[in-house]
C-alpha cells in the first residue's frame, strides 16, 4: 500500500512539472508570436551589375576584334621563289641546288652526331642511387 501511496504523490509532482512547462511553453510562443520583428534589407547596388556587365562586353568585343585582326590580316609569310636552274645550251647546271643539298646532309650528319653524343651521356647502365655498388663492383674487376 505504500508503494501505491508513493506512486500517486509521484504522478501528482509529474503532473504539476509538465503542467507548468506547458504553461511556460505556452507563455514564452504567445510572447515570441506577437512581439515586433526587425527585417533586414538588402542594399543592392545596380552599378557593381553594370560594371561586371560592361567589362564582360569589353572582354568579348576585344576577343572578337583580336580574332577578327588575325583573320583580316595578310599572312607575313613571303612566297620562297625558288629559280629555275641556269641552263647553258643543253646542259643544266645545277650547281646551287647541290650545293644546298651538300649542306643539308651536312647539318642532319652534325645533328645525328649531336644527338647521339647527349644520348650516351643521358643514358645510364646504372641508376644513380646504385652508382657507388657498381663502382664497387667495377674495382674488383667482376663488370657484367
């Protein structure tokens, strides 16, 4: 029986907590509900619009005329005219042209030379981290 005597002054401080809360809820949304509210305004400024906007046009109309420049202009390039060769009666003379061609053959043999140097100085056998084993192992006398 004392439990049951415990249990309904339980129920009775319960109901009087959530009664209040509810009261206090209640008091504190009718407050929030009616009282004044302050809206912030946003200040927008058109010229910070027009500004993007005018340099954006900017931006386009010099591409555009850049375009159209490169486009409308002549090419700087000059046509090569190459003469035919001198021709004394009935023999051509093509003393330049070999000449010319001496000289290409000339440059490519100095570039294949050029390039074959820089590859065996690039190339290696060995990575660099391994360089001092394989002077090591070059020493002793057992190369691969």
């Amino acid at each position: 029986m004392k439990k049951q005597w415990a249990q309904e002054i339980d129920d009775a401080e319960l109901s009087e907590a959530l009664g209040n809360f509810k009261a206090s809820v209640s008091a504190w949304s009718e407050a929030a509900g009616n009282r004044q509210r302050t809206i912030s305004v946003t200040v927008r400024h058109a010229w910070r619009r027009a500004a993007v906007w005018a340099c954006g046009c900017l931006i386009a109309a010099v591409s555009v005329g850049a375009a159209m420049h490169v486009f409308h202009t002549p090419s700087r390039q000059q046509a090569v005219y190459v003469a035919p060769p001198q021709q004394t009666g009935k023999q051509v003379v093509p003393q330049k042209v070999e000449a010319d061609v001496h000289q290409a053959v000339a440059v490519a043999r100095q570039d294949q030379d050029l390039m074959a140097t820089v590859d065996s100085d690039v190339s290696r056998q060995v990575p660099a981290a391994m360089e001092p084993l394989a002077q090591l192992m070059n020493e002793s006398g057992t190369e691969q």
